[in-house]
C-alpha cells in the first residue's frame, strides 16, 4: 500500500512529530510504500523529522502536483495549519484523520476556560461558545480574531466530515468527536505507545534524608499547570518530611514567571527547582531514569499525553490530573495517581504526588506496573490498526498493487 503521510512540519517541532517518525518508520518496516507530505520545513531551530531511508518527502507549498503523481492510496492526515488545503486533502483521496487535538470542537483549541479558575471546558462546539469566548478567557481579547478563529474550527468540523475515517489515540478523543455528531462507526480509537526503553537500571539504597526526585516535561504555557506544580510542592515537602528536586524541562512564554515562583519556594529549605529548557531525546531519557516520578499538571484536556507512556517505559509512575486522555495511560492506584481535575488544585496534585513517593516500596511497585503497561503498547501495533483502517477505505486493490506491500 502507498500511504502519504501528511502534516503541518517536516521538522521535530512537538509531539506530532515523534508520534509521526514512529509511525512511518513501522509502516515502511511492513512492507509498504511510504511518503511525507509536509506544509512546511520550519522552526528552523528543529531538527527534520528522522524517517527511514526510501521514505519520498514533499513540500506542499511548492509540490502538491508531484505529491499527487506519486499516487498514493490513502493519506494518513495529522491536522495542517492551512485549513483550505487540508479539506481539499481530505476529499481527493482515501483519507484518514488523526486527532492530535480538538480540530473542529473547539474555538481556540484549548477546550478549557483559564477564568474565573483554570478547568477543562465540556461544552459542545457551537455558536453559543462565542458567548463564553471573552467570560471565560478561551484565548485573546480580539473580537476579530474570536470569530476568525470559530469561523476555521466550523469548517474544519464540517471537512471531517469528507474524511473516510477518524482515529484518535484515546478513548475520550473519540467520546469528543461522536458527541459532535460524526458517526461512530468512522472514529476509531487505536491505541498508541512508544517503542520500549531499555531495562531501567538497578537504583541504589535510598538513604532516609535523600531528596525525592519530580520531573515534568512540557511547553510552558498557562494550560500546562506548572503554576500549580510549583504551589504543590510546599504542601508535598511538608507531608513527606523529605527535601525534594524538580526538573521541568521544556520553554514558553510562562517560563519568566514561573522562573519568579519558583525562586520563592526553593529559598526555603528543601525544596530545590531547576528549569533545564528543551533537552535531546537522549538526555530526557536520562533524566527519566533518574527520576522518582513523572508529574503532568496539565489543566487542560490533553488529548493523549504520550509523554506519560514515555516515562512509564522507563518504569516510572506519573501523577496527573484527571483530564483528558490521561486516564487511557495512567491507571490510578496500579500506574501512578489522579488528581481532581475539575476543577485542578494544587492540594488535589499533592496529595497525588505523595500518594506516588511516600514509601519506595509503593513508588517500585507503581514503576514496574506502568513499565508493563507500557509494554502493551508499540508502534508497530498501532501501525497494523492503522492499515486496517486504510485497507476498509482502500479496499483490497491496494494492497495487491504494484509497488506496493
């Protein structure tokens, strides 16, 4: 089968990316054709995408026409920031649309109010949400941009409509799209997972007065909840008797901010905030290994959170808010532990996160079971959903093709 695998970047510019370079390369190591069609080659700071040898690449902006002379069978389309394209996209070929976000149910695609408190927001998309736009700070103060931005999230929902098929990585991205009135049988959840990690390495005996070790990983934007992190740490130190390290690795614009806040808290005694910015996969994984616990504050409902799964084939518990996806990855009391996310307190994450670490015996035990649930999950099985997604769209002729697997 020749599958064109479309998105906004042809560089490692978010999460999309990684999912996408897994992907790809599982797709071509099962025998089928594989191309990368990408709008465009920036943030020049990124690296390009890593894909397997033989992969063909595309710039849409400038070879459309020789994308579409490569004759694809189906193309695997992760969301473009040029909505028109996307839809003509979506209607000239077998199309399948992955969900990575809330495309179409959302005005700013946040889907959650950062006023009076930050929450996940519930409410179907529709033309009462210019109403709750300005209320509820769902993005900017611009009237203008408000109804620019719901007259592209309208067309964008209607567009999915010409897709031949939905996937998305969790089951309440697909609760998501079916309350919005796609039909159920054309969403599918297909399970998602990175490739498994090498076995954590043995960790030494803990001495009683050792800080306990946090990590978090992430842009740091409002939505993200490091705020709370931060204002949960005190609560966490008081209730362990413990020191404690976090490492928050990522950048955005909160950072100046959250760097303040986290200077008053660390100048009490045994609470210690480093803030490493955006760091290789390499060095992420070793920080992981190195740490306790994996700690996603996030407020808003993240779609998925692979970043969870990444901890967990390290055998690293999480603690979270329970919001979104998360609970497709985190099993509370087995995998780690919720909080209360609506509304997300600082309080509710603390308690979570010494649920996690307060005995090493408990936190081992957490780490093995996400490490096994982890192990559940992989690429190449997500690959496989996805080809038998394409072949009922495709039909059997291509897979029989020439050229083709």
């Amino acid at each position: 089968m020749r599958i064109g695998v479309v998105t906004w970047s042809s560089r490692r510019a978010g999460g999309v990316e990684t999912y996408l370079e897994s992907i790809a390369a599982a797709l071509a190591q099962s025998g089928h054709d594989v191309s990368l069609w990408a709008e465009t080659d920036t943030p020049g700071d990124r690296p390009p995408m890593r894909l397997p040898a033989g992969i063909a690449r595309f710039d849409l902006a400038h070879d459309l026409q020789a994308a579409f002379d490569w004759a694809p069978d189906v193309l695997l389309v992760n969301g473009l920031n040029d909505t028109a394209l996307e839809s003509q996209l979506l209607r000239a070929r077998p199309s399948v649309f992955v969900a990575h976000n809330f495309y179409g149910t959302c005005i700013s695609g946040t889907k959650a109010w950062a006023f009076p408190i930050d929450r996940p927001c519930h409410r179907e998309f529709g033309w009462p949400c210019l109403l709750h736009y300005f209320p509820h700070r769902c993005g900017g103060l611009s009237p203008i941009t408000m109804v620019r931005l719901y007259a592209r999230e309208r067309n964008r929902l209607a567009a999915l409509d010409s897709a031949g098929a939905i996937v998305t990585l969790s089951t309440y991205m697909r609760d998501e799209y079916v309350r919005h009135g796609l039909p159920p049988a054309r969403v599918t959840c297909v399970p998602f997972g990175p490739e498994p990690g090498p076995a954590p390495a043995p960790r030494s005996t803990r001495t009683s007065n050792a800080p306990r070790s946090l990590l978090s990983i992430g842009r740091l934007e409002r939505l993200k909840g490091i705020h709370l992190l931060l204002d949960a740490l005190p609560l966490v130190h008081e209730a362990l008797g413990q020191p404690l390290s976090l490492t928050i690795i990522g950048d955005g614009p909160e950072r100046p901010d959250l760097e303040r806040r986290a200077a008053g808290i660390s100048r009490g005694d045994g609470v210690a905030v480093t803030f490493a910015g955006w760091v290789s996969p390499d060095e992420r994984d070793r920080r992981l290994g190195d740490a306790d616990l994996l700690v996603v504050p996030s407020t808003w409902p993240e779609p998925f959170g692979l970043v969870g799964l990444e901890a967990a084939r390290a055998g690293v518990p999480a603690a979270a808010f329970d919001v979104g996806g998360i609970r497709d990855w985190l099993i509370d009391g087995q995998t780690g532990a919720l909080a209360p996310g609506d509304p997300p307190t600082a309080a509710g994450l603390a308690a979570a996160i010494v649920t996690c670490v307060h005995d090493e015996s408990r936190r081992a035990t957490l780490g093995a079971a996400a490490r096994a649930a982890a192990a559940r999950r992989s690429p190449e099985e997500h690959a496989a959903g996805l080809v038998g997604v394409f072949e009922a769209l495709a039909g059997p002729r291509a897979t029989g093709r020439d050229g083709g697997a």
